[in-house]
C-alpha cells in the first residue's frame, strides 16, 4: 500500500515562502547578469569606437550617443553657470559646475557641460568661478540618458532666490531658464585638461566582473534556500 505523507501546515508555509524567496533571488541574478552583459558590450563599443566629430555624436538618436567619447569646440556663454547640489568626491562634499557652451558650426543650439566637482565652504553658498573667455575645445564624454539621476526634488524645489543651484539636471528646465536652445545630453568634462573643477563622471562605474560576482552571490542564495527547505520540509514529514 502506497504511503501517503501529508505535510504539516508549516511545512507548507515553508514551501511557499522559500519558493517566493527563491524566485526573487533568481530573478535579481538573471538582471545582474543581463546588467554584465550589457556593461561588456558597452565596454567594447567604446574601445572599437572610431573618432567622432562633435557633428556626428550630436547627430545620433540618443541611445547611440550615450557613453561615447568626442571633442567639442567652440566657447562657453556667460553667465549661464550652474551647480549642481549634493555632490560628493573622495568623502568632500561640493557641486558639480555646469555651464552652457556654444559650439562652432552651431548658431542656435547648446551644449550643456559638466565641468565637474568643486568642493563647497559653505552649504547654501555657492562658489564664484570666471569661465574662460576664448575659444578652447573640451574631450568629453556625453550622457544622452537618465540625466536626472535619483532624486526627490521637482521643478517646484528650485531656488528663487539661487537660481543658478540646481537639485538635478532637468533640460528643459534650464532652456526656458535661459532661453536657449540646449541639446538633449550633457557633455562631461574629461580629465585630461581640467580647467575650474575636477572631471570624475565615468559611464561604466561597475565593471561586469563585479555584475557577474553578484548574479552568482544571488544563484547561490538560492540554491542555499532550496536545500535548507529541502531538509526541513524532510525532517517534518518524518515527524
């Protein structure tokens, strides 16, 4: 006669609750596998990357230009100056410093560059720098998605009173700011030629290496869960 075991409640409890737990645990290895991949291929487009003219760059939709490297000329346009709040560098808190460049071929539209980091003396009191004034050409890397960032601020939080402190990076914002016509991107500094800030902007920040320890950290939780509910669920059937 065959032997049907019935499983205590808790047992069952614990069925469902390591499955779900399991699920998520594969489902955060799977996206962190999918993010390595994706890093990878980022990485290699940028090392086969040609050199391309600001032209070019400018002319890609945006999923193409995000993360590529160019060389911008023309001048910056005073006072259109910004900083961005709540920065952070080696454990020194400052601003990020943007600034509105014209380039040369291009009568109306902008580019909005990040020059980079400029540690604050004082939280609400934004520092006083003096772009220069000629024409200079600028290595940057561009940002063409995601320019906001994380953040809890809106339109709404901006500054009256400092206009030219910025929570986050809000394009079209700045546009009826100035009136000006502005890319839909920002070109980060690089740090071959600084000239007011410090460039620090990478657009890989996590290499895939690390994406991948991840994905196998979350596989082995899970795998973990299931040989724990394995014995348990085991040990109550027997009793």
């Amino acid at each position: 006669m065959q032997q049907i075991v019935k499983l205590k409640s808790s047992s069952v409890i614990t069925l469902v609750l390591v499955t779900i737990v399991i699920c998520i645990c594969l489902a955060l290895a799977v996206w962190q596998w999918q993010r390595a991949q994706d890093k990878a291929h980022l990485l290699v487009q940028q090392e086969k990357q040609v050199n391309l003219t600001a032209e070019q760059v400018l002319a890609l939709p945006a999923q193409q230009s995000n993360g590529l490297l160019t060389t911008i000329s023309g001048r910056f346009l005073p006072p259109f100056v910004w900083f961005l709040d709540n920065q952070i560098l080696n454990g020194q808190v400052g601003f990020d410093v943007l600034a509105l460049f014209a380039l040369n071929g291009y009568n109306q539209k902008r580019v909005l560059v990040n020059l980079g980091f400029i540690q604050s003396l004082s939280k609400r009191q934004t520092p006083s720098i003096a772009l220069p004034e000629h024409q200079l050409s600028l290595k940057v890397l561009i940002k063409s998605e995601n320019l906001a960032g994380f953040t809890l601020a809106s339109e709404a939080s901006m500054d009256p009173t400092q206009p030219e402190l910025l929570q986050y990076i809000d394009i079209g914002f700045l546009a009826k700011q100035t009136d000006e016509q502005i890319f839909p991107l920002v070109a980060y500094q690089q740090s071959n030629n600084p000239i007011i800030a410090s460039p620090h902007y990478t657009h890989v920040v996590m290499p895939p290496e690390k994406h991948k320890a991840y994905a196998l950290q979350w596989l082995l939780i899970a795998v973990a869960a299931a040989v724990v509910a394995y014995f348990a669920i085991k040990k109550g059937a027997h009793e």
